[in-house]
C-alpha cells in the first residue's frame, strides 16, 4: 500500500512541482487556477494532479465561509 501512495505522489514533475508548492505555502488556501499558475503547469494538468493527491487523502477541498 505504502508503495503505491508512493508511485501516486512522485509520479510526475507536475505533481511534485503542486506538492512543493503546497507544502511551501502549508496553511493557505488555493484556488485550481492559482494552483496552476504557482506551480506553471497548465489548467488541466493542474486540476489532474490536485484530483490524484485529493483522492489519497493528501489534500482536502475547504468549504466557502458563509
């Protein structure tokens, strides 16, 4: 198990260039759009990629202050 969370996070130069840019910023909130422009990866590589880390838990979507 621990080896394929492994494979999902290192994949790919995108994901790693979302994941520094994360962990460099750890307690802000980003937008999708922001995200890819950070990270200068194109939109639908950048939604990809926060879609992978979403699904194994790495990251969680915050819901809009009402």
């Amino acid at each position: 198990m621990s080896k394929d969370v492994l494979h999902v996070l290192f994949d790919s130069k995108a994901r790693v260039k979302i994941l520094k840019l994360l962990f460099r910023n750890s307690g802000q909130k980003f937008k999708i759009k922001e995200i890819a422009a950070r990270a200068q990866e194109r939109l639908p590589i950048a939604r990809r990629e926060v879609k992978k880390l979403l699904a194994i838990g790495l990251l969680n979507i915050a819901k809009n202050d009402k």
